[in-house]
C-alpha cells in the first residue's frame, strides 16, 4: 500500500515540478532588484518549509513513540530525520547561493540563518545517535527524547525573522507589499510539488526501513 502512494506521489510531484519550471521562468516576472537570481527562491523556500515540516513530524511521532513504543512511529521518525537533513542542507546551500548575489557574503550570522545551522547541526546530531549499536527499544527511546527536545529550534527558525532584527527577506508582508500575485501563485505551486516529492521520499524510506527490520529478524531466527 505505502509503495503505491510513494509512486503515485512521486509522479504527481514530478508532473507538477515540470509544470513549475514554466511557471518560474515565463509566467513569474523577473525580479527588478535581484533578477534572474531571486528564481532560486522557488526552490529555496520550498526545501525550508519541507525540512520544517519534517522536524514536525519527528516531533509528534517522538511523542507517539514514547507514548505507545510502536515501532512503526520509530520508523518514521528516522525517515523523517534523514529527508528533513537532506531538505535543510539543500536549503542551506541554496540559500547561500542566493545571499552571495544579494548580500555579496556566502554567509552571515543572521538571525535566520544562525538558528537554522543550529537545527541542522542538532539534526545532523539525531542521525549520528541513530546510527549508534545500541538495542532497539532503548535507542528508539532515546531517540524519542531527543526528538521531542530538538524540535525546540524549529519554531525559532521560524520565527526568527520577526523576534529579531533580520537581514532575511520576509515572504509575506504583514501590511502592504508582498509577493506579486504571479510570484505567489509560482512559490505555491513549487511548494506543492515539493510537498508530493517529500511525501513520496518519505513513504519509500518507511518502507525501507520496515524491510530491513524483518530481514533482520529473519535472520536472527536462521542464527
């Protein structure tokens, strides 16, 4: 069952990413400051908000785990982990890409920015403590524990830009402003797109890992 939403998730977000390089590069304008270089925005923020969202999900299903010790919701808290990194390095990198044009830096320690490598690297940490020999039901806990305490940052990286004084533009102004209306129609899309790509990505690696486990145990009982 799983297999077969991860592919038709990932053929809807293919189609639907296709469809967005014409709408970034012909029905979006060009940015009048930044120019062809602000198109790396259509990308960029939907990585962040994915690799948010998958932090999220190691959150609640830490907390489901802890509450119930479902293997299952262990499972998705490591596939969550490990498509959340690969979202928010790309994001990272994007970004980085974007501040050298238009702040001619690779990096500053802006207030967005600097939380943001913090969740990586406390993310980054998580895959290192799952990757350590320890017996399942403890590391499952452990992990759980960490989960729920490493999602801490993910609101200040949210946040960020309106607690503190922040160089990063915002998306969506509070009063006046804004994206023009072909721009937001564009990111909505991309994040769309990248919402049925995440899902399908995290779907297959769920699947995978439920298969090694019952190798693993298959091979316990033919030791």
């Amino acid at each position: 069952m799983a297999s077969r939403y991860s592919l038709a998730f990932a053929v809807l977000g293919a189609v639907l990413m296709a469809a967005c390089q014409w709408f970034i590069y012909v029905y979006a304008p060009v940015e009048a400051v930044m120019g062809l270089v602000q198109k790396i925005f259509y990308v960029h923020l939907p990585l962040s908000w994915w690799g948010l969202i998958s932090f999220f999900v190691i959150f609640v299903y830490s907390l489901a785990y802890l509450k119930t010790r479902n293997p299952a919701h262990d499972r998705v808290c490591t596939a969550a982990a490990e498509v959340g990194v690969l979202l928010a390095t790309l994001a990272l990198v994007t970004g980085s890409l974007w501040a050298r044009h238009s702040w001619g830096v690779w990096w500053t320690w802006d207030p967005r920015l600097t939380t943001t490598l913090i969740m990586w690297f406390v993310y980054a940490g998580y895959l290192v403590l799952r990757g350590m020999d320890l017996p399942a039901s403890r590391k499952g806990v452990v992990c759980a524990v960490v989960g729920v305490a490493a999602f801490i940052d993910v609101p200040l990286v949210f946040l960020s830009a309106r607690l503190w004084r922040s160089v990063h533009p915002a998306v969506f102004a509070a009063k006046g402003g804004g994206l023009d209306p072909a721009m937001l129609t564009t990111v909505l899309l991309c994040v769309a797109s990248f919402g049925f790509i995440w899902a399908a990505l995290l779907l297959t690696r769920i699947g995978q890992l439920a298969q090694q486990e019952r190798l693993e145990a298959l091979l316990r009982i033919d030791d």
